[in-house]
C-alpha cells in the first residue's frame, strides 16, 4: 500500500519510506510519503474514517487517537512517526457484537448532539479511564480539555464517561 | 493542510542526528514533539528541507536530580511527565506550577520542555520559567558540548541560540541555594491558548531573607522578558509587603504589552503586577506556615 499526498503525483517521483506498524490490533505495512500526517494514513490509507479532522491546527481534539496507549492529535504527527508503533482508533472500541461501554455511555446519556466529537472524546476518555478507572468529575474534564465540543456544553459528555467508568469498574 | 516535502530521518544515535543536521545545515529542523513544529509546517510558516526527527534517541526521556539537586530533563522529556513528577512537585514550586497550563492535556502527552525553549515562542511558558530559575540549555554538535544560560539563549521571536548542526539535548535549573518557593500564573482565554499573560515567579530563600530571586514574563513582548530589576527589588532581606509591592510595579514595567484580541496593554501590565503579588503572596503565606 503506498500512500501519497497528491493522488494525482507520480509515485516514482515521490520519495516514500516503508513504515510497519499496528492499528486496532491489527498488524500493516504502508508506504508514505514523509509528509503526510498520521489523520490521513488513518483515513484516507486505512479508509478508517470514524476518526475525524476538525481544525487541523492542533486545537479541536477531533482526531485524537492512542498511539502504544497514549492519547494523541493525530494531526500533529507524520504518519512516518507510527513506525513500530501500535495506534487505536475509535473503529477498534467495539467489538463484533458489542459496544464499549464508552460507546454505551455517550448513547445513554446523550453525550453528543452533531457527533463530529466524539470519537476523539471517546479516545481521550480511553485514554484516562485505562489509567484512572475511578475518575473524579473534575479529573473527565481535565482529560477532555483537549478536546473541544461546539453542540453540547460539555455536560452529557462528562456523564457519558463517568457512567462508562461505573460500568467497566462493575464489569471488572 | 499538508507540510512542504521533506527528507526524513529518523537516526538511531545522537552522533548520526548531528551529522545528519551538519550536511543539512540551515535547511534541516530537529523534529522532538512536533507539537509546535508540525502545525507550523502545515501552516508553510517554517519548509524545512530535511527534518531530523530525534524520537528515536536512547536515553533523552529523563528528567532527574544531581546529588547536589541540579535538576536536569532530556530533550525527549514530555510535559506530561513533568505534570506527574513527584521529583518536580516535591523540588520545582515554580516549574510544577507551569506544567499543567502548558497547552492541554494531549498536546502535553508529545511536546517537550527543550522543544518549547528552542521553538523560542514569546508566549511559549517554559522559556519564563527556566530564565527565572536562571536555567541553561546544554547544546551539542559537531564540536562537543556547551551550556547556554537561557538568558542568552532565545535571540528574538522564535530565533535560539543554535548553530544549525547543534541539537538541545538537555535543560538544566541549577541546584538552589537555599529553600526554593514561587509559582506560575497564566491567564488565557481557554485551555490550550496561548498566554494573554504569564508570570513566573522563583525564590530561593535563606532563613527569613531572600538569597536568590528571578521573575520572568510571558506574552507581553517580542519575545521572554526577564525582569531583573523587579527580581532585584526581593533579594536581601525578607518577604515584606513593601518589596512585593516594589517588585510588582518593577515587573509591570519591564512588560511591553501590546493591545490585541486577547485585551488591552494597560490591562495586560494590569495582570503582570497582580499575578506578581498573588505569586509572592502565596510564598509568603506558606513560609508562615512552615515557621
């Protein structure tokens, strides 16, 4: 697989650098080109679009993923950087025939409005809640401050996470 | 928004990213955390030709304490292992004070300390913070080794003190003489924005005087302000009211605020002299406290 910035380039005109890395448990090998981001080897290489672009400046948290378990923006590394890595994305949350309990959280307690969010909410709160099992209000809003939400005013976001929390300390 | 094209590198010893920077020259950039140099690449504000990304280094993670309490941290120290060090909460007030107003929470999980003082941003918070400990940074590159205090080391608004085949490899605050206090405020508008203002505030005190002290500014110039006159105004004697009061008109004249979006220059300079009295006041109150 060898992904470009300009479909339209030629690829022998295009230095790339072979990259082996795993995402959602899954092991791949990519070519890319040095300067492409790790949003767009997700989305456009991968086609795992739950995993959105918003400002593209760093700010929104939009496209936050887990790189080896740490949260990130995953429009601020090159895709070249997941070298060796592992990333997980919101596509991996679920299983087959079950929803995370995150996933059920933000349905029960109405944790999105438009959704465009969510899924780098969801990824930041993964993030938290595999450190932190038992989370204050206050630590949820610190690890989602990151991450910016226009719809909903924050409140059912944090619900959602606290109640996802309660649910996978019951499951053990 | 896509970067420039590029060569990357991705060496595996400090030796070969030196080498790598030295054939580059003025057209490579040191890639640690990205957090601010990637966004700018986006941007086309900076089109290296080359970037030498150092992540792969062994051993620049670290941040730790000589045995006489020279406190030294990596170039590949994260701000979110500062924000958790209990070394830093427990020896640093003032730099466990900046770690958690450092941009947010993700962004804090990749950039690093070295990186915000080489990106040598005026309202980058760290480069206030190690100026007033009166910190350096140890360079390295084709020639050896040299220290750079901070006060020399940031040249103007996003210029350092770097020949272009040296890298930052480590900061270091030296060791204090006598018992550290002071703290960090950053006013901004939401989490993760620049600072509208910043204070950093570092003492060193022996008995009841003050042996040492250092105030810096953030993001009330063309670039890190420090304010030695101010700073001056609380060394030799003890914590009075009076010498705060001093200190922090001191401080808020050495401010060279201009009026922007984020608010006026009388209300920034207005900030600078009310953060300085709440820093010290703070201080103050704890020093009772203890004795």
């Amino acid at each position: 697989m060898t992904i470009l910035v300009n479909d339209d380039a030629s690829a022998s005109d295009v230095p790339v650098r072979r990259i082996r890395f795993t995402i959602n448990g899954e092991r791949k090998i990519a070519e890319v080109e040095p300067r492409l981001l790790l949003s767009h080897l997700i989305r456009r290489g991968l086609g795992l679009t739950g995993t959105h672009m918003g400002c593209d400046t760093t700010n929104c948290g939009a496209c936050t993923v887990l790189v080896d378990g740490t949260a990130v923006k995953s429009c601020t590394m090159l895709a070249v950087q997941a070298d060796g890595h592992e990333i997980s994305t919101v596509e991996g949350l679920a299983t087959a025939s079950e929803l995370h309990p995150l996933q059920e959280g933000f349905k029960d307690e109405h944790g999105l409005q438009c959704g465009f969010c969510t899924p780098g909410m969801m990824m930041a709160a993964k993030a938290l809640l595999d450190a932190n099992p038992d989370p204050t209000e206050e630590d949820v809003r610190w690890a989602l401050s990151g991450n910016l939400c226009r719809c909903t005013g924050y409140q059912n976001i944090v619900k959602s996470v606290l109640w996802a929390a309660a649910k996978l300390r019951a499951q053990g | 928004m896509y970067p420039s094209r590029f060569r990357y590198e991705a060496p595996r010893s400090l030796e070969e990213a030196i080498g790598l920077l030295h054939d580059g020259g003025d057209y490579a950039k040191v890639l640690a955390g990205g957090q601010s140099l990637v966004p700018l690449m986006k941007l086309r504000f900076a089109s290296p030709e080359l970037i030498v990304d150092i992540n792969n280094l062994p051993g620049l993670d670290y941040h730790r304490a000589d045995p006489d309490g020279t406190l030294r941290i990596g170039a590949l120290c994260r701000h979110s292992d500062l924000e958790r060090s209990a070394l830093l909460r427990g020896t640093q007030p003032t730099m466990a004070a900046a770690a958690p107003l450092i941009a947010d929470p993700i962004v804090r999980n990749r950039g690093t300390l070295v990186g915000s003082l080489c990106h040598a941003d005026p309202q980058g918070d760290w480069a206030s913070v190690v100026l007033a400990l009166g910190g350096s940074v140890v360079a390295r590159g084709p020639c050896g080794r040299r220290t750079i205090p901070m006060a020399g080391f940031v040249t103007g608004p996003f210029q350092n003190a770097l020949a272009p085949d040296e890298i930052a490899v480590e900061a270091v605050i030296p060791a204090a003489n006598g018992v550290r206090s002071g703290g960090y405020l950053k006013l901004e508008r939401r989490v993760g924005d620049f600072a509208t203002v910043g204070v950093a505030v570092a003492l060193e005190t022996s008995g009841a005087n003050v042996s040492r002290a250092g105030i810096a500014l953030t993001g009330v110039g063309g670039s890190t302000i420090g304010a030695a006159e101010a700073a001056d105004a609380l060394v030799g004697g003890p914590l009075t009211a009076d010498r705060v009061e001093r200190a922090a008109d001191l401080a808020a004249a050495a401010a060279k605020p201009r009026t922007d979006h984020r608010g006026s220059a009388e209300y920034k300079r207005h900030i600078v002299r009310t953060f300085v009295v709440r820093i010290l006041g703070k201080t103050e109150g704890a020093a009772e406290k203890a004795a």
